[in-house]
C-alpha cells in the first residue's frame, strides 16, 4: 500500500489541512474514499481509526484528514465543514489529473461524529459529487445523543427509551465527561436539535450504508432511528458496541466483520452508476 501526506490549503484563512492518502498498489480500483474520524466532535486527526482506513484501502483509494473542530471551531463558525468541503474539492481536482483516480466515484465514510458529518455533507453536496456515504455509529443527531447522556447522567435512561437495560447506558462520571465535550463544539440544545433535523430524510438519494452496534453505549439506537428509516441499507451487528468505528482488527473474518457488506454496497453502487 502506497502512503502519501500532502496538505490542503483552507479556502477560508491560511490554515494548511493534514491529509492523508492509502492507496492500494494495483489498478483494480472500486472508489475513493474520503473517511472522516470521529472523536466527540473535538479529538482526532488523520492518523485514527487506522484500521478501518486500511481495511477499506485494501481496494479503494482512502482519504483521511486533520480537520479542525472542537471549541476552537465551534460549529457555528462554519470552520469545520469548510474543512471537510476544501478536502473534497481537493480530491476532486486531483481525480482530473491522476490518471488511476479518473473515473472514480467519490464517496464518503465516518465513525460516530465523523458519520454525522458524512451524512450532513452526503445531503448537503449534490449526488453528482458524493456518489455514496457509509457512516457507522454515527452521531446522527447530536440533541438526541445529549439527551441520551443527561439521561444517563440522571440513570433515567431505561424510563426515557433510550436502553433497555440500565447496564446499557454509561455511567453518570462518563456521560458527564462525553458531554461536556460535546457541548464545547455545539454550544446549545437549539444548534443541535437544527443539526440533527436537516437529517430527517434523505434529500438527495445519495446511496447510504448505515452501520451500527445493538450494544452501543455511546450512540444508543434512537441516535439513529431517523437514519435508520431512511438508509439503503442498515447493517446492525448484534452484541457490539461503538469499537464497531474504532477499529476493525478484532472482528476481520468473523462473522461481525462489516467490510465485506461495505465491499459489496460499493460494487452495488458502481454498477448502478455505470448502468444509469
């Protein structure tokens, strides 16, 4: 595998965006994949999730990236989707002139904050840009997620729907821990509930593989419900939790391992693109 870390120049100031680029060393190329880390909205960069990277590189062109966020780019500054966008644009004028990246889709992918940013950008860019989008565990609704770890923090989460079983939430120490961090990106319960509600339906019909755990603590299913209702496909692996977008090592070749269904929803989408 060919690795690369150029950087990308911001469109808004003259920050320079760390990539990085996985690139498998054959020419039987499904994608490219522009993979956004996750980290509670605040941590991360383009070295996480590294395993995850790697498994989908195995035959896609994979894009990570050092965006910012957190308190420092709130979003209400409109600093981290700018970010991302630059990244996006950036692939895309490489697409024009790298010759084994013309003809590829342009998807995108993210785990638990990073999905929820692959689904806002999956709706928000025309189709014609982001051929597909695979979040998994994502923050889909970053309001419901707070209501999730009040609840928690109030061991109120079994009465209010969120788990079945009180085992099931965090404990009230880390819910408060999770977030406070949060909250230092989104600020208010108004912002989120807006962010959470532009994913009410699917607004463009971009292709979407939502993957989730049946035990996951930090994104509980009514996070995703509204995705769930929507998505072109839902894979849901029972008994796990959110190391599902943490990495893949442990679960390669066992029956929970989700990168072959990954494998075959790009295939699917590829054909139908060729044939539309």
């Amino acid at each position: 595998m060919a690795l690369s870390e150029p950087f990308v120049p911001s469109s808004i100031d003259s920050f320079s965006i760390p990539i990085k680029i996985r690139q498998p060393q054959h020419n039987n190329l499904k994608s490219i994949i522009f993979f956004i880390h996750g980290g509670i909205f605040t941590h991360g960069s383009k070295d996480c999730h590294p395993s995850i990277a790697e498994a989908l590189a195995e035959t896609n062109v994979v894009v990570t990236a050092s965006f910012r966020n957190g308190s420092d780019a709130p979003w209400k500054s409109g600093v981290t989707m700018s970010d991302l966008k630059d990244v996006i644009g950036w692939i895309e004028k490489e697409r024009e002139v790298r010759d084994e990246w013309r003809g590829l889709l342009l998807g995108l992918a993210g785990s638990s904050s990073g999905g929820f940013f692959a689904l806002t950008l999956a709706q928000s860019l025309p189709q014609s840009t982001i051929a597909f989008c695979i979040p998994i565990c994502p923050v889909a609704d970053p309001y419901k997620r707070a209501s999730y770890l009040r609840s928690s923090i109030t061991r109120s989460a079994v009465e209010e729907g969120y788990v079945f079983d009180s085992n099931d939430a965090h404990s009230p120490s880390k819910a408060e821990s999770i977030l406070e961090t949060q909250l230092g990106f989104w600020e208010d319960d108004t912002t989120m509930r807006q962010a959470g509600e532009l994913l009410n339906s699917s607004k463009n019909g971009t292709p979407t593989l939502l993957i989730i755990g049946s035990k996951d603590k930090n994104v509980p299913f009514e996070v995703t419900k509204v995705i769930q209702s929507w998505a072109t496909r839902t894979i849901i692996v029972g008994g796990r939790g959110h190391e599902l977008c943490d990495s893949v090592e442990e679960i390669r070749g066992t029956y929970d391992d989700y990168i072959p269904d990954c494998m075959k929803f790009l295939d699917h989408v590829c054909e139908k693109r060729t044939k539309g």
